[in-house]
C-alpha cells in the first residue's frame, strides 16, 4: 500500500500500546520529550490512562488517554479491533504527519498498524523486546493487513533486529538497528551514600550489598532472587513491582534482617545504583537493557545471563561478569568471584561507564530523526540524515 511522501513533518504522534510501566515506556516518555523540542515538530503520545501519571512525570509532551493497549487476557481479536477503533480515532482527530510505534512486545501494536496501514499514514516501529522462537499466531494471521514493506522498523539491538524480521517476514537487513542511551553520569558522593543506604538496611558501611532493579516476574529471574542471596551470603535489595512482588514480599517478611530485602517501587534507583557493589540481572530475555546503562553510568558492576546481554553482542563479557544460565548455585558463584577480585570488579565497572557515556542522547537523537525522516520519505534503509525541521 503506497502513500503520499511527507516533506514536512510538522506532527507526530506516538502510539504506545503498553499497560504497564517498564523500561520501553520509560524510554519512549524520554524519547517524546527530547523530539517535542525540536523546532517546528509537535509531538502528541497516546497511552492508557492507567500510564499517564508516570508519563507525564517522565516526559514534558503532550500525553493523552487512549485505549490502545494490548491487554493480556483479552482475545488477540478483540485487542486488534479495539486498537484499530482507537488508532483510526486518533488519526483522523489529530490529523498527524507522521507515526512512531514503540512495541513492547511483537504483537502489542498489531491494531495500530492496521490502522495506520489503511489510513496510508507513513509509521516507523521500534520493536523493544523480541522473543526467540516462532511468532505469535496472531501476528502470522495479521500480516497480510499490516503492509509491512509499508512501515519503515528499527530495533534496539542486532539480534532483535534479525527476530523482528523473522516474526514480520521481512527482508534481511530490513530493520534499523538504534542504540539505547544511557542517563548522564550522576553526580552525587558515593561514598557517603554507601554508608547511608547501608545503615538504612541495619548494614556495616563495608558490609556487601548487592541489588536488582526490575519488573518482578519470572522472565527476568525475580523468583531467583532470595535464594542467590542467601546462597552468595550478601544482602540482596530488591527493587521493583510486578506479579511475584507479593510472594517476594512474604519472603522477606518471614526473615526480616536476613539476606534478602524488599525496597518497593523507587522513583529513581540512582543512590542505590552507586551504593552498591553489584547489580543483579538474571533475566531469560531482554533487549539492550536500560537497568544495565543506568548501572553502568553510576560505575555499578553488573553480573547477568549471557541471554540479558546479548544486545552488546561480543563486547557483552568486557562489560560484565556473565553467568551461562539463571540458576542460583551459578549467581552465587558468580557473585563470590567477583567480590574476591577488586580489581577486575573495578575493570568491569570502569569499561561499562565508558559505554554508558558513548550512549549518551546527543549521539543518538540524530539518529532518530533520521529514521523518522526516512520514514517519512518511506526509506527502508535509512542512513540518518540531518534532521531538517518543518
């Protein structure tokens, strides 16, 4: 399906089919606000109301409530229709030049660009998290309305690219491939918020801490977390909601003072990040994961599954101390050898920060509005131009 080039884009607008709150919302409210003050662009995100409160405490452009994400539970049909219902509704209230998918999920916008599909409105998708293996059914069945050759993509890592265009059936090559940035490096003393935070445990200042910041659920290890701490002897703080936090709760509740602690849902993890001697990641699955760059910025050490890093490809094992699988006897170790080497712990964290910095948003914004230019021109192979405002 073809569609008129766009030469000016004067407006965007994303449509983010989320439900919860996790790092591809948080980087798409981040993403939004930095593309919001380019000159001459207006930006307008859609969400579910459920999301608009951390939207808007994350990001200055203008969010508005949508019904638009895909609920677990519901039908794939249904999903697909209210998404449609939704997306058409926006499109021709807003009029946009232009769409910006981010997709947490390979089927989570499936509504959306059919809708964007049968309005011939020019789209780039982001495809965040991409599962090994066959896609879901419902993406199989949705392709023949999606106009895929129509739709420019692009994909936080190299593996997700090739995954994304193995569930899409698109061509080699077919998606973009973007890097996730990274915060500044924080400016606080960690020293002293070494001593502080551990004492807000009931820890010695040279006490052991490590710490997991993350969506408590299975796919990223969470029920695995007591146990690592127990059997690595260190305090373990555990940061985060999800669907395991009540059990992890109990857990912690039936031995208060020992290894492992709860902290809830933190604002902002950053003290905790340069507090504490390793971050924990041991994830079945990620993208480029944002817990690791926001760690690595605050020079925190990161001990994860090799799967966890695979978006850094061959660099991933100068950046942190890999462990093959997420079993605990194997994190234990993990977390005993590199407590006992200084010095590598110190190398890790020291290359991990200089990655961090190279990912910083001035190096990467360009290469958004390029995609976003090419998308609009329809470009499948877009090489990132200088963005040119309306």
């Amino acid at each position: 399906m073809a569609f008129a080039r766009v030469t000016r884009i004067e407006h965007l607008l994303i449509l983010l089919p989320a439900t919860r709150w996790g790092g591809t919302e948080a980087h798409t409210a981040d993403l939004a606000g930095r593309l919001a003050s380019q000159p001459g662009l207006r930006v307008t995100l859609a969400a579910e109301p459920a999301l608009l409160g951390s939207l808007h405490a994350a990001s200055p452009a203008r969010i508005v409530p949508a019904a638009i994400g895909w609920q677990q539970g519901e039908e794939p049909a249904r999903n697909i229709a209210r998404q449609q219902a939704e997306a058409t509704r926006l499109i021709e209230g807003l009029a946009p030049d232009l769409l910006l998918v981010p997709l947490p999920w390979p089927n989570a916008g499936l509504g959306l660009l059919r809708a964007a599909a049968q309005a011939s409105l020019p789209r780039l998708v982001v495809a965040h998290l991409v599962p090994h293996g066959a896609p879901p059914p419902e993406v199989t069945e949705a392709l023949p309305e999606l106009d895929t050759a129509g739709t420019t993509w692009c994909a936080v890592s190299s593996p997700g690219a090739r995954r994304v265009e193995a569930c899409f059936a698109l061509p080699h090559g077919r998606v973009a491939v973007i890097d996730n940035p990274a915060p500044p490096p924080p400016t606080a003393e960690p020293a002293l918020l070494r001593a502080g935070l551990r004492a807000s445990l009931g820890l010695h200042a040279d006490a052991p801490l490590l710490l997991f910041v993350g969506r408590l659920e299975r796919g990223k290890g969470a029920q695995l977390l007591p146990g690592i701490a127990a059997a690595a002897g260190m305090t373990l703080a555990c940061a985060g909601s999800g669907p395991l936090g009540p059990m992890l709760e109990r857990q912690a509740a039936a031995r208060p003072g020992a290894w492992f602690r709860m902290l809830g849902q933190l604002p902002d993890p950053t003290p905790w990040y340069l507090a504490a001697d390793a971050l924990v990641l041991p994830s079945l699955l990620e993208g480029l994961p944002l817990v690791f760059l926001e760690a690595a910025a605050a020079g925190c050490p990161l001990v994860a599954t090799e799967a966890a890093m695979e978006g850094l490809g061959s660099a991933a094992p100068d950046l942190a101390w890999l462990v093959p699988d997420a079993t605990v006897p194997l994190f234990a170790a993990a977390l005993r050898d590199l407590m006992a080497d200084p010095a590598g712990r110190a190398a890790i964290a020291a290359r991990a920060r200089a990655e961090a910095a190279r990912r910083s948003w001035d190096r990467i914004l360009p290469g958004w509005l390029g995609l976003l230019r090419a998308a609009a021109s329809n470009a499948h192979h877009p090489e990132p131009p200088a963005w040119q405002p309306a």
